[in-house]
C-alpha cells in the first residue's frame, strides 16, 4: 500500500478524489443544461441579476459538446466583486420575504431560511424544567447501556457539535457502526429521524438506539433495574412522573424532551438576520445569495433548520459496492427509495465533519461533488433490468462555480457555526 493510503486521514481525500476522477467524467455526458440560474452571455453584461443570482458582468456559459462537464464560470475581477457586495448587502437588509427569490426547480416550494422557531413539546410528553434536567442526566449516564460503558454523549458529544467527530461510530463492544452520528443541534425541529428517516419521533429514536444491540444494547428490565437502585433517580422520576416505578418509556420520554432543548440559534448568520449586518463577511453575503441562487442548494436544505425534512439520492449509494447503503429503501422497500437520505441541518454544519450518512467527506469534498453534479452511477450490463439500480435526484445538476464561489459558499455555511459548548452533567452516585 503506498504510503498515502496507510494514514487513515487521507482516506477521504483519497476516496473523494477517487470518485471525482473515475464516477464523474463517464457521468456527466448527455446532462441537459442545468436548470439552475444561468446567465446567457448576451445578456446586459452591467445589470445585476439577483433573482438569477448571476453576478453582473460574469456571464455563466455552457459549454458545447459531447461533453457536458460544466466549465467553471470566470472569476470576479475586485471592482466588480466589491460592486456586487454592496448590491447584495443592501438587497439582504432587507427581511427574509423581502430577499430576492430563491432559484429552484418548479416542483420545489422552498420555505425561506429564518430565526429558529420555538421546539415544540407534544401532549404526549409535555415540557418540564424537571423533566429536562432528568433527561440531561440520562443522556450523560453510561448505566443505560448493556455494557454500561456508552451513553448518548458518548456518540453526540456538546463538546463535538453534538456528534462524534468520527466517520462512523464505533458502537457496543467497540464495533464500527455504519453510519455517521448526526449533531443533535435543533432535532426537536426535524422530522422524520434517521438518515433514513425511519422515526417519527424523538420517544422512538431514544427506544430504537438504546435497544439496537449493535448500538447501546440496553434491556428495558435491566436499565429499570439499574436506575431503581440509585436513589437521586428514585426522587427524580417521583418528581417527574408522579409515581416510584421507573418505566422505559419514562426513559425515553425524558431523553427525548432533554433533546427538545438542544438548540441553536447563537450563529453569526442569526445575528444578522436579527439586524447586525456587519456580522457576515463579503465573502458570507456572496455565499448566502449562492446558496439560495444559483447553487440550488435550497432545493433542499431549507427553511430555518436548513432541511426540507425529505429523502433524496445524492448519488453516494455505493450500489452493488462494499460501502452500499440503501437508506430509505431498507425502511420502505419501495425502489423509488434506494439510496435516499433525509436531508440534514446545516446549521452548525461546519463544527460536524466529517460528512454525509457514511462521513466518507470533509467539506470541501462534498462542495467540489455538488458543483459537479454529483457522481450518476452508471449500470454495469448485469444491472440493466435491476429495479433497484438507484436514481440520482433530478435536482442535482452541475453547477459550474469557480473556486471563489466555492469559498463564498463555505464561508457562508462557517457563518452557521454556534458558539461552543461545555457541559459537564455530575452523574448520579
Ligand atoms: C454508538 C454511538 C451512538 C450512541 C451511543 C447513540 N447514538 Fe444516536 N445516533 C448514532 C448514529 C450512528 C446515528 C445515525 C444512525 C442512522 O441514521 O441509521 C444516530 C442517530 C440519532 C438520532 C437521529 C438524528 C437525526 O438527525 O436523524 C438521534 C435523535 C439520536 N441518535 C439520539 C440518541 C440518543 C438519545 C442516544 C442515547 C439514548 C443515542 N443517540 C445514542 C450513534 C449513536
Ligand atoms: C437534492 C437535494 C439536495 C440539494 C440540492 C443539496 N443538498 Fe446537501 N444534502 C442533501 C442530502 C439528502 C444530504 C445527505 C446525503 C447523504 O448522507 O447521503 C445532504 C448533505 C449535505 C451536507 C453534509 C451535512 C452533514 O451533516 O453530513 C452538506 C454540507 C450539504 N449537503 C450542503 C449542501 C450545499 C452547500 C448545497 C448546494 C450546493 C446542497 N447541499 C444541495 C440534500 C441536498
């Protein structure tokens, strides 16, 4: 093995690269311009375009030919980059309804980005303070684990943006899981769970994870039990729920209304939608328009959570691969679902890597794939008539960015970022 590859840093770089060089060139021939914002050259080269997100003067062409690969448009010269801020500073003083459209495809009805809105509590589990601070501790507590050595924060660390920092957790007994841990930032405001979105709700996430035998490999008499014999929890579940017996499903109920209360919120993008616009950077602003233009990103990840709570093929179903996942088709059978995958948050995105269901990628990975369109998986003559040959998403289409509007893009999503967290719950004796 070449030196490279034995330092497992470099795997995802490797692997990145890997697939842009051999899934991308066979997958971009015969793509249809794409449907995102495109500025004909023969436009007025000095009128800025903000409802295309076209910035003025920089003419985004299509290539001709066979090859469809999407040239990167020219970059900005520093007048008309500087020229092009102030129009959009002054176009994103304005209130969120009051931006210019978001660009996405006809079939998409983009709900804008904004403030967080408050999580709610359902009557099935209403809020208390009481009922909060028990879940927290719980949350922290390797005694609801089989091994009684993992607890939630084991995986979904505050310290680590909610998640674990890891490409794929390792698990009970330390065995590598196959997916990512998600950061649980806001996940009172997401729905379906899962990167496959099976769960509904917070109660059953805390139910399905704690009983996976792979994962923490709890027993709902044991953890009972074990909770029973401390009596800080005895006087705790008393306050909470009215009597001495301490049931799983009180268990569950109080993680998940603990979970209700990670939120965000403190980002420099939230104070500037609250009116301190000097808080984003030229580069920020340029990335924000971007994301909500001419990249397509809003496709999909929008809203105040940045996520359309649906599933969508990108493209990194590893079909018929080591790596295969089919994501929602495991949970619904249905072919129209292989390799979907529920659109995560972005806030916070940056303090998360690494990233995608299976954090095969850092982040300037998963925006070089989106420029190109995302890999299109092309069938192998045994899978012509496969049913389950996974379909990329029809809105992904290559985007033809140059390398500064890739860096606009990232500073605009590092503008998400929340200011760390420290939490240090002292755990029952
Ligand atoms: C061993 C590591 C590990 C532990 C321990 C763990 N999780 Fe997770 N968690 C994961 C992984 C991996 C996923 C994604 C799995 C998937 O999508 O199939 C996940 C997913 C979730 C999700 C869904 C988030 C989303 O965006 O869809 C929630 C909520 C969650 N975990 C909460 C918890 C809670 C509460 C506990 C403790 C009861 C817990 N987790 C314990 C690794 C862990
Ligand atoms: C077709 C819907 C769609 C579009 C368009 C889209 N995304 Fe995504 N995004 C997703 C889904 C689904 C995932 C998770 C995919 C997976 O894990 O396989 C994801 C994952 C991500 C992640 C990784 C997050 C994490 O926590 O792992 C980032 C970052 C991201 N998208 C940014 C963007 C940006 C920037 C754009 C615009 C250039 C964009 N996305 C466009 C649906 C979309």
């Amino acid at each position: 093995m070449p030196p490279l590859l034995r330092t497992t840093a470099a795997w995802p770089l490797v692997l990145a690269w890997v697939m842009l060089a051999v899934v991308f060139p066979a997958s971009l021939h015969g793509q249809a311009t794409p449907e995102v914002a495109v500025e004909s050259p023969s436009a007025d080269a000095t009128a800025a375009s903000p409802s295309t997100g076209a910035p003025p003067s920089v003419p985004h062409t299509v290539p001709q030919g066979a090859v469809m690969r999407l040239a990167a448009r020219p970059p900005m010269t520093p007048e008309q980059r500087a020229s092009w801020v102030a129009q959009l500073r002054e176009l994103y003083a304005e209130a969120p309804n009051l931006w210019p459209p978001a660009v996405v495809d006809s079939s998409v009805r983009p709900v804008e980005l904004g403030l967080l809105p408050e999580v709610p509590h359902p009557s099935e589990n209403p809020f208390s303070k009481e009922k909060v601070d028990l879940g927290r501790l719980l949350f922290f507590d390797p005694r609801l684990s089989g091994s009684g050595q993992l607890a939630c924060a084991s995986c979904h660390d505050p310290e680590l943006g909610w998640g674990d920092g890891r490409s794929t957790s390792f698990g009970h007994a330390r065995q590598p899981l196959r997916r990512n841990a998600p950061a649980l930032l806001n996940v009172g405001l997401i729905s379906p769970l899962f990167w496959d979105g099976r769960v509904a709700t917070l109660e059953q996430q805390a139910m399905a994870v704690l009983l996976n035998p792979s994962e923490m490999r709890g027993e709902p008499a044991v953890i009972e039990q074990r909770l029973s014999d401390v009596p800080e929890y005895r006087e705790r579940f008393r306050d909470v729920f009215g009597d001495d017996e301490i049931t799983f499903a009180e268990v569950a109920q109080a993680v998940a209304a603990f979970e209700r209360t990670i939120v965000g919120g403190r980002s420099r993008f939230d104070a500037f939608l609250k009116g301190r616009h000097d808080v984003l950077s030229d580069s920020a602003i340029i990335g924000l328009h971007l994301f909500r233009t001419q990249a397509g990103c809003m496709n999909c990840h929008h809203g105040p959570t940045f996520s359309d709570g649906k599933l969508h093929n990108l493209g990194l179903s590893y079909y018929g691969r080591k790596l295969e996942d089919l994501g929602g088709y495991h949970v619904t059978k249905t072919a129209a679902d292989v390799g979907k995958f529920r659109t995560p948050s972005l806030r916070n995105v940056t303090a998360t890597r690494p990233y995608m269901h299976n954090g095969l990628f850092p982040l300037a990975g998963v925006l070089t794939m989106y420029n190109a369109g995302m890999p299109t998986l092309r069938r192998k003559t045994e899978q012509v008539d496969d049913p389950l040959f996974p379909e990329k998403s029809p809105l992904l289409k290559p985007l033809g960015l140059n390398r500064q509007d890739l860096r606009d893009l990232e500073a605009f999503l590092t503008s998400l970022e929340e200011p760390p967290l420290r939490i240090r719950p002292p755990l029952p004796e």
